[in-house]
C-alpha cells in the first residue's frame, strides 16, 4: 500500500478520535454509555472523512497482444475458371491448422467479392471483384493492432479503386498468395465503350469503343458494329507488342423511335482461348422528343433572331415566331413559352399558360411591364424605379440542376436591364448572379424556379451579344447553344405529378446491377414511407414468378434482382394499401465479367505487396509463406500494460456502514433518555 494513502488514513483516524474525546469525555459527564456511544460516533465521522478524502490506488495488469493474421479469401468466379478454387481452400486450411501460427497470431478469416463478408465457406460465385474496398475496410476495422493480411486472389479486379496504388500504415503488411493460372495467353477483348445512353429521332449519335490486345507478337483483327442485328460499321485494325489499344470512333443515325441493341464484336485470333470477351452489347434509347418553342413579344430585337438560331441548332426542337395577339389554336402547340419582355398586351397568352401548363421562361428587360409582370407571376416581385441599368453575370459554379460546367461566361458583356431590388418568394437555383458597378450582388440575375410548374427568369435584354461572346471566345456558338438547349429541355419536361413512380433500367448487363426502385406519395404528393409496396416479377418465356415486398431506403423503395438469371422480365409494383399499381418490362443480358480475364495479375500484387512491407507468393511456396511469418520478428506478440485507478473502499460499504452506526447511536440515545 502506498505510503501517501496510509499517511491519509492516519489523518483522518486522528480527526475522527480528536472530536470524538473532545465531544465524549472533555468537559462532559461520563456514563456507561459514554464508550459504546463514543465508538459509534469515531465510526461515522472517520467514514465520512476517508469519503471525502476518496483514497485511490493504482494497479497495473500485463497481457500479451498478439498481431491479427487475416486470412482474405477472393470469393469470385473468376478464381474457379482460373483453377484457382483447390489452391484457395488448401492453403486457408494449412494456415488455420498450423499450431505455431496459431501460437503467434489472432487468427481472423474474411472472404470477399464485391464487399467483405465472414469466411464462413466458399462458394467462388461472386459476380464482382473489389479488392481495394476489402483491404481498406480491414485496415479501418483493425486499425489499434499490428494486421499480417494474407490475400488469396488472382489480381483480377472489376470494380472499385485500383488497389495496386493503395498505401497502408506500419501496422497492416500485406502478402498476396497468386492463385489461378498465371500463363499469358495471346487475348484480344473488347475494352471501354462509350455510348450515350438516349438518343433523339433523326439525329446522329457517337460511338467509341476499345480493342484490346495482350500477346508478344504482331497480329490483325475485323472489328465489327452490329445495331439490331444489321452490321453498320466495320474496320480491320493491326496490333502489335507496343500497340494493345485501339480506339474506333464512328457515329450513327438513329432512324426509328425504341430500344436499339448494340453489339459489338472483335474476331476471335487463331487459337484464342477465351472468346467470351471478344464482344459486348450495350442498348440505346431512341426517343422522339421534338419540342416546339413559342417565341412571344411584342417588339423587334436582336435577342429574338439570336434566340430563334440557337434553339435550332437542335433538329428536335422548333421555333415559332409569335404576337401576343397569337390565337389559341396557334398557342395550344407550343410545349415551352418564351416570353420576351412581357407587357399587359401577353394577358391572354398568360391565360393559355395557366390553363394548358407547360414550362415558361421570361426574358424580362428595360421595355419589361413590372406590375403587369408582378400581377401574373405570384413568384417574383421587384422595385419599380424606371432607371435602366447595365447587368454583368457573374455564374454560380454551385448551379446543379444540369451541367453547366462548359458554359464559363468568360468576358460576358453586360445585359441591359432595369434598377430595382429584386425578391423571389419561392425556392430557386441561380445560375448567375448580378454584377452593378464593379459590386457583386447576391441578388440573381439569371435563375431557375424550383414549383410545379417549371419556370426561368433571365433579368436582362440584349442575351445576342452573349451569344456573340461565346463565338469570341471559342470560335463557335456551340457553348452558349448547347447551354441554352439544356435549359430548354429542362423546362419541357413536363411530367405530370403520379403518385406512384418507377425508377429502372430496360436491360441490364447482368443480374448484380439490376434493381427496381419506386417512390410512393400520398393525396398531397409527399412522400409516404409507411407505403406497402410489393413487387410482382414474372418471367417473360419461362414459368418464373414471385412476389415479394419492397423494403424502404431513404426515400425510395427498392427491390434488389441479383440473384435473377438472364433473361426477359415483366413486373407490376402495387401499393396495397390504395390499390394503386404501375407494370414495366425488362431484360438482363448473359455477361459476366468475370469471364475477361485469362490469367492472374500477379505483378500488381507484387507491387501491392512491395507498397505494403509484405511480399507475393504463389501457391507452390505456401511452406516459405509459413514459415516467412512464423520466423518474421515484426510479428512477435507485444507485451502491454494496463493502468487501473480504483477505489482503496467501495463509497457503498462506507455509506453502509455509516448508517449502521448512525442508526445504532440514535436507537441507545433514545431508549435510554439522552436525546
């Protein structure tokens, strides 16, 4: 026992016997009961003291801490069609069994595909293959010990990070085991495609895609682009030990509304082993969505002639010049008004507007009626000063709506507009903000309202010399067109409000990537979670069905179909509750990633391993890989020491005892007539 903390106790049983004498027998009468009273009393009070001095003593605890050695086994199909899957299995089973390793490590055994789960078997059926998420979630998970993770993959990764790059601190070393076939075959592949996912009706679209070739000696192929069935393209390209890649760029022209297959194939070489990555299919949507612009004002500008040239660089969409005195018949056909410069001769296009729908964007400027303005538009309210101002833009980089990251605004000249504080009484996305005099405003210049009824406002006339600008600056109208054309088809997308939606694909690659996702809203369409959803999937040319419920995520409910086998699918999702459904059809393609690879990718293990103070091995050096981390000093178990402050007495036993000895003095003092 600590000198200190009997020097304590000493003091407080000093006090505690001081005022006891002094209480008891210093001047007092003395009794029978004086003694017995006395020690009760010396009880209590040198509890309470030792509880207020609240001794403490220290005590020190050693464990031995070994290093973890996590057994991190690739669980994809690739390892079983490299041969790879007997070499896995044995080796993690030498490793478990071996009694010194035991001895000298925590044993932990993983299994991983596309996320990391318990090794509790292998099945090597994964269809996706992330080894970098793997290793960083085990070096997060562990990251207070020393880690020796032992990896068994064949290198082959089709999703995340590429982990070859990734750096682990001293505590985690890593010793990839190269399993699989590591011969190099002569191999040509089709590598990255690059295919919008929608096109329009009319228009051309582009097309690239990657041929790839590994193999030491010169060698030719045909490679060939199928749309439905019908070759469209064909090239023959030469390879060489210094040439694997080739880039085909080509473009096409979607002439029919639908879905469109797209195959595209490279022939196979002489005495090619495997084919199955010779050709890939990727699907393309055809939609026809011509869109008809009205152009409404009542005065001749620049701006309209400017306006009307860049919508139509854009085949699906058309311009018509309009007066506000148009008729209804001509104003029911347009899909997305243009109001330039409003003045209370639009009354009655506003009223088409109101009774039709369709989105609106307003050019407002110095020959702009404000209070008319302000008497149709609920949303926007400004001073009206009748002073004329010139407006630089200055862009907003945070607008997201859609990409605007080409159009920079570089040098925009300013637009003519009229002075007034500016206020907008609902959400908006602001895609510039004004510039007066050299001072940046955040009052918005140019703006997107977030309602039901899609709207932008642009504060200012005089958008020609924009345009002018824009071809200033890169020799082409193309930036500010194509800005301008996003806009538009945002503002025409005016899809009616349903309070059941959908969200999937028309084809999948394969089954991992397929899902189904659906929103539920209720009579005043806000979200409903507490939505009972179920999802009905019925196969297509088979005698598949099955019914299941959709589980909430976020706001969204979602049905994942991975373990759904190729081929075509209908579907119904139905809100049981309402009785409200919606039906849709789909397809997963027979591709399977895992079948690209023809041999282990054992030198970016071994830089993995070099990265990681580790080194790689093959499956014939498992008696070198155990005895390299039996032997490997950097892995002896490491002696730690705990420091535990507690209590010299437990506060309950004194506080215990303290009543004890109060309740007995009370009980003698009251029965024998001294209180």
């Amino acid at each position: 026992m600590q000198v200190q903390i009997v020097l304590l106790l000493l003091l407080a049983f000093v006090i505690a016997l001081g005022l006891v004498l002094l209480q008891y027998f210093y001047r007092s009468k003395r009794t029978k009961l004086s003694g017995v009273l006395a020690f009760l009393r010396f009880v209590t009070l040198f509890c309470a003291i030792v509880l207020l001095i609240n001794l403490k003593f220290s005590k020190k605890e050693y464990e031995l801490e070994n290093a973890n050695l996590i057994v991190l086994a690739d669980n994809s199909s690739s390892i079983q069609k490299l041969n790879g899957h007997d070499q896995v299995r044995n080796i993690a089973a030498d490793i478990a069994a071996n009694p010194k390793l035991n001895e000298k490590f925590s044993l932990k055994q993983f299994r991983f595909g596309a996320a990391l789960e318990d090794l509790d078997s292998l099945s090597f059926t994964a269809k996706r293959t992330n080894i970098s998420k793997s290793l960083e979630t085990l070096d997060e998970t562990f990251a207070n010990t020393q880690n020796v993770i032992v990896l068994f993959t064949d290198g082959n990764q089709t999703v995340g990070e590429d982990f070859e790059f990734q750096r682990f601190g001293n505590n985690t070393t890593v010793f990839p085991v190269v399993v699989g076939d590591t011969t190099s075959y002569s191999d040509i592949a089709m590598g990255q495609i690059n295919v919008n996912r929608y096109a329009f009706v009319g228009n051309t679209f582009p097309i690239e895609a990657e041929v790839l070739y590994s193999g030491e000696v010169p060698v030719s192929t045909t490679f060939q682009l199928f749309l439905e069935g019908e070759p469209v393209y064909r090239e023959t390209l030469e390879f060489a030990r210094n040439e694997r890649v080739k880039t085909i760029s080509t473009f096409l022209e979607a002439e029919s509304t639908g879905i469109k297959i797209l195959e595209f194939r490279a022939s196979q070489l002489e005495n090619e082993k495997n084919t199955i990555n010779n050709k890939q299919q990727r699907f393309l949507e055809v939609i026809d969505e011509k869109t008809t612009i009205g152009i409404v004002s009542s005065i001749k500008h620049p701006d309209i002639g400017a306006l009307k040239e860049a919508i139509e660089t854009n085949k699906q969409r058309s311009v018509r010049l309009l007066t506000p005195n148009a008729t209804s018949e001509e104003l029911d056909d347009i899909d997305v008004f243009l109001l330039y410069q409003p003045n209370r001769s639009f009354s009655s296009v506003y009223d088409v507007i109101e009774r039709k729908g369709g989105g609106v964007f307003t050019i407002a400027g110095p020959e702009t009626d404000w209070y008319f303005l302000q008497s149709r538009s609920q949303s926007i309210s400004k001073e009206v000063v009748g002073q004329e101002e010139v407006i630089f833009p200055v862009k907003n980089e945070a607008f997201d709506l859609f990409d605007t990251s080409d159009f920079t605004m570089l040098e925009y000249p300013p637009l003519s507009g009229e002075l007034g504080d500016i206020e907008v009484f609902t959400s908006t996305k602001v895609i510039a903000y004004q510039q007066i005099r050299g001072v940046t405003l955040q009052t918005p210049l140019f703006f997107v309202l977030e309602e039901e009824r899609k709207q932008a406002f642009l504060l200012g006339a005089d958008v020609w010399k924009w345009r002018a600008q824009s071809f200033r600056n890169l020799g082409s109208f193309e930036t500010f067109d194509t800005f301008f054309g996003k806009l538009l088809l945002y503002l025409s997308d005016s899809e009616q409000k349903e309070r059941l939606r959908l969200n999937y694909e028309n084809r999948y690659d394969n089954s991992t990537a397929a899902r189904i996702a659906a929103s539920f809203f209720d009579n005043t369409y806000v979200f409903d979670p507490d939505a009972a959803l179920k999802l009905k999937i019925i196969g297509a040319n088979t005698n598949f069905e099955r019914e299941e419920p959709m589980l909430l995520r976020g706001n969204q409910f979602v049905s994942d179909l991975g373990d759904l086998e190729p081929g075509e699918y209908t579907f119904t999702v139905k809100e049981t509750k309402e009785n409200i459904s919606k039906s849709g059809s789909f397809s997963i393609l027979d591709f399977d990633l895992e079948d690209q690879f023809l041999a282990a990718n054992d030198d970016k293990l071994e830089r993995l391993a070099e990265a990681n103070g580790g080194q790689h091995y093959y499956p014939a050096q498992t008696g070198e890989l155990l005895t390299d981390l039996i032997a490997d000093e950097r892995f002896t178990p490491i002696q730690k020491s705990n420091k535990n402050v507690v209590s010299l007495i437990d506060f309950r036993w004194l506080l215990a005892l303290m009543a004890v000895a109060l309740t007995s003095e009370w009980t003698i003092r009251k029965y024998n007539g001294l209180l």
